[in-house]
C-alpha cells in the first residue's frame, strides 16, 4: 500500500511550494550571478524532501549541457546530493520538488532512489512551454509513471514558472538554450522581485 495517500494534506502542499517558491529564488540567482562557463543549460531546479515534506536532503540545478553528462538533470543532481548526506533516509521515501515537470530519466531516478510510491511535485508543465510559444526541453515525461505526481498550481508559483521558463528559448537542433538575462530581470521587476544582473 502507498505511504502517501492520493489526497496530498494542505499542510504538505503549503511545504511543498514554499520548498518551489525557495527553488525558483535559487534558479533566478544562479541566472543572473552565477557563473558562465560553456553552454547554458535549460534552467530546472530541484530539491529531496523527507515523505512529510519537512526536511531537505539534497538540492540540485541543472548541468548537463555545461559537463556534457547526459544525467545532469536537477532532480538527478538533488538525488545524488541527498544520497552523498542523507541515504538513510531515502529509504523511507520521499518527495522530489522541480520547477519543470520532470523527464522520464528523472522519473525512473526518483522510483529507483527512493521508491515506486514516492512523490514528484512540479510546477510548470512541458505542455505550458510549449503553450507559450518557446521551445520545449526535449525529454518528455511519460504516462505510465511509477511515481505519484502533484501538480502545484499556486498562482504565484505559475506567474515564477512562466517567467523563468518564457525567458528561454532553445535551438531545436543544437538543443542549446539561451537565457534572455534582461527580459527575466525585467519580468521578475514587474512582480516586485530585483536582482542584479551580472555583466
Ligand atoms: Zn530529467
């Protein structure tokens, strides 16, 4: 029997998308400050929850565009952080937290790691990107998932969700993504967010 039940508490979904709103802040960050060494990756961010949503066991951004691993998915990343720390309590269980829908890599990763009932949390859809116009990330999620998946659909985690993703576009061939650093400083300005923007 699943350890979750169908029905996610309002309790673990407050969790849930303060953990997303803390993951769009980190991804916004990186975005605008971080380092730039190579080709960008399609911006994602990720965390490992404990089942009760209450403790972080691993975090995790994109890179494999910039270390050409095929694996370096965010949720693959946050899994392994939380592997290196926390390995005895993955075996409970857990929730991952995206700020895309996951692949179906992602979705295998969290089902091995963590087990076939754990839960994958997201906000924004691979169909809403496509939806807006941009280019999707090519990985697709799949029907048949082995893992529970919650849809946050929190209005200020959507309005996060369209900016960080609407400032992305992706060369279909080359499948590099290229960030419009000056419409996301903009967009986020407009909902009372600033950043510096790094030069
Ligand atoms: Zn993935």
């Amino acid at each position: 029997m699943s350890k979750f039940s169908r029905e996610i508490t309002q309790t673990l979904e407050k969790k849930l998308e303060d953990t997303a709103h803390d993951l769009f802040d980190v991804m916004f960050l990186h975005l605008l400050t971080g380092p730039k060494d190579g080709p960008e990756d399609y911006p994602v961010a990720a965390a490992v929850l404990d089942r009760t949503g209450s403790i972080v066991l691993g975090e995790g951004i994109a890179d494999d565009a910039r270390t050409q691993t095929l694996t370096g998915h965010a949720e693959a990343n946050a899994i392994i952080d939380a592997c290196l720390d926390h390995s005895e309590h993955l075996t409970d269980g857990g929730i991952v937290v995206s700020t895309l829908e996951s692949c179906s890599m992602c979705m295998g990763n969290t089902a091995n790691r963590l087990g076939t009932d754990s839960l994958i949390a997201f906000v924004t859809s691979r169909r809403e990107i496509e939806e807006m116009g941009h280019v999707n990330p090519r990985s697709s999620s799949y029907r048949d998932r082995p893992v529970q998946e919650v849809r946050l659909k929190n209005p200020e985690l959507q309005q996060k969700g369209k900016i960080l993703y609407g400032s992305v576009t992706r060369d279909p061939d080359t499948g590099i993504s290229v960030v419009n650093r000056e419409l996301l400083v903009k967009e986020l300005e407009n909902i009372g967010l600033k950043y510096q923007i790094r030069h």
